[in-house]
C-alpha cells in the first residue's frame, strides 16, 4: 500500500558517513577550495580572493544555520568580535602565503600556531619535545631551501614564510577567543556571527585590491564555489565528526592535513616539493599528532578554522 509504504521509507535511517571519512572528505574539500582559490588571485587578488569567499561563506552559513543574531548581548559580542577579528586575518594573511608559497609549505607553516598554543597551555616536557621536532621542520622550510613549482627551482621567500606562521599565531587566537565563545553563546549563533565579522574585517582590503571586480558575475559564482569547498562544506562534516569521536582522535587526523594541503597543490596547481620539504612537512605532522596523542584531554574541541 502507498501509505504504508511513505511510512516505512520515513522511519527507516538515513545512511550517515562515518566520522573518519567525513574528516577526510572535509580536509580534502577545504584544501581542494584553497588550491580553486589561487586560481583567482590573477583576477582579485589574495585579499580579493578572502573577501569574496569569506563574505559568501558568511551569507551561506547565515541562511542554513538561521542564527539568533537579535538575541546576542554586548557581553557576547565582546567575545565574537575579536573571535571574528583573528579569523579573518587569519584568513588574509593565509592567502597572501598563497601568493608565494605551495599550499603544502603554507599550511605545513601554519600549523606552528596550534603547536605552539598547545605547548604553552601545557608547559608538559614531552610537548616540548613536539614542538622541537616542529622547529626542525620550520629550519628546513628556510629561505636557502627551494621549493618545486612546476618543475623549476626557486627559492623560498621569506616573505610567504612570514605570512604563514602570522597566519598561524592568528590561528592561535582564534583557538583561545573560540574557547571564550563557545562558553558565552550556545549553538553555532556565535560562530556565525564571528563569521561575519571577518567578512566585515576583510572587506576594506578586498576592496582595496579588486575593486568593482568583487561584484562581477563570474567573481561572485567562483567565490561561491570556494566559500562552499572552503566553509560550509567541511563546516558541516567536522561538526558531524566531533558529535560521533574524541576530540583527541579528531585533532590526530588532522594532523595529516599538510600532507592533503601538499597532493591538493600538485594535482590542481602543478606545486611540487623538494625532498626537504616533504621531510620538513612529516616533521610537522608528527609534532601535531603527537601533542594531540600525549597531551591532557579535552571535553570539546572547536573545528578547525576554514582556509
């Protein structure tokens, strides 16, 4: 019978991904959006680029996740604000490393913000030792190294080097101002509404570089594509990830995202590494997962930041 039928089909459960491959499919997606996204920098710029994709994944997150934003106190916007703040320039100055660096070395470099707010927060001397084999991996990231970027040798500049690891301490601030967050405002309101103060804090730079260009037709569907991949995406499958495993579990895989960072650039961008690199990445990888495997449990982990 039909009506016996609707009902069966509506009580029987949705197949749902496991936690696993819905945290490798996010890291995938957002760095699959970040190598689409250097794609337009020859048109918008870096900063372009962040604004367009930042601002439309703040709308996108704005209409699916229907926020409480007329609830908010001044309380909770004292925390979201600079909660905001840190992941927008976060955001900048991660696609200014863009401009000058593979992907791989950009998040390899990165990933030292988290690494160094862990050894702080944890003052444990086996974290030390984490945080050392990081330092190693940054030596070998070195403005006398080179990098292989479609087949040629060039040398690394130290400017992209610094762009990282700033964007790698706003990293780390975004952590602690989340922390404050996520203890104020309850749901994901407060990280909608911090999603919209980086828009608000890229935008004057976007302008800046790009221009009217911002609001072109083939810009905005690009930057929809990017802001999808980058945002709401992996947004979704992360949140999805840490309701089902540990927070300990979930910061090991994505200890691994370097490595993705590293394929994504040499499969859509033509981005190779020397072999120093790739030493320097594992060196990174290891520290990150070993601080995540050795130090002291937590009760809730923040997804990471979208790039």
């Amino acid at each position: 019978m039909p009506g016996m039928t609707a009902a069966r089909s509506a009580a029987r459960p949705r197949p749902d991904l496991p936690p696993i491959p819905a945290l490798l499919l996010a890291m995938l997606s957002i760095q699959g959006g970040a190598a689409f996204a250097k794609t337009l920098f020859p048109t918008l710029g870096a900063a372009g680029t962040t604004t367009v994709r930042v601002t439309l994944a703040a709308a996108l997150l704005t209409l699916v996740l229907r926020p409480a934003l007329r609830q908010l106190r001044r309380a909770e916007w004292a925390a979201i604000v600079p909660y905001g703040a840190a992941l927008g320039l976060m955001n900048l100055a991660f696609y200014e490393a863009l401009r000058t660096l593979p992907l791989g070395l950009a998040v390899t470099l990165e990933f030292i913000g988290p690494l160094t707010l862990s050894l702080l927060l944890s003052r444990r001397a086996l974290d030390v030792a984490w945080v050392v084999l990081a330092g190693v991996g940054i030596a070998l990231i070195s403005p006398l190294g080179h990098q292989l970027t479609g087949g040629a040798a060039e040398a690394v500049s130290p400017v992209g080097i610094g762009l990282a690891l700033l964007a790698g301490a706003f990293w780390a601030l975004y952590i602690l101002a989340g922390g404050a967050v996520g203890r104020r405002v309850p749901g994901t309101t407060g990280v909608v509404a911090g999603m919209i103060v980086a828009a608000i804090v890229t935008l004057p730079f976007g302008v800046a570089e790009a221009g009217p260009k911002l609001l072109a037709p083939g810009s905005l569907l690009l930057g929809l594509g990017v802001a999808v991949l980058s945002s709401a995406l992996p947004y979704t499958l992360e949140m999805r990830a840490l309701r089902a495993i540990p927070a300990r579990v979930f910061g090991v895989m994505m200890s691994v995202e370097p490595a993705i960072a590293a394929l994504s650039g040499l499969l859509f961008l033509g981005e190779r590494l020397g072999a120093a690199q790739w030493i320097a990445m594992l060196c990174v990888i290891a520290a990150s997962a070993g601080i995540n495997l050795t130090g002291k449990p937590t009760a809730h982990t923040e997804p990471e930041p979208v790039n």
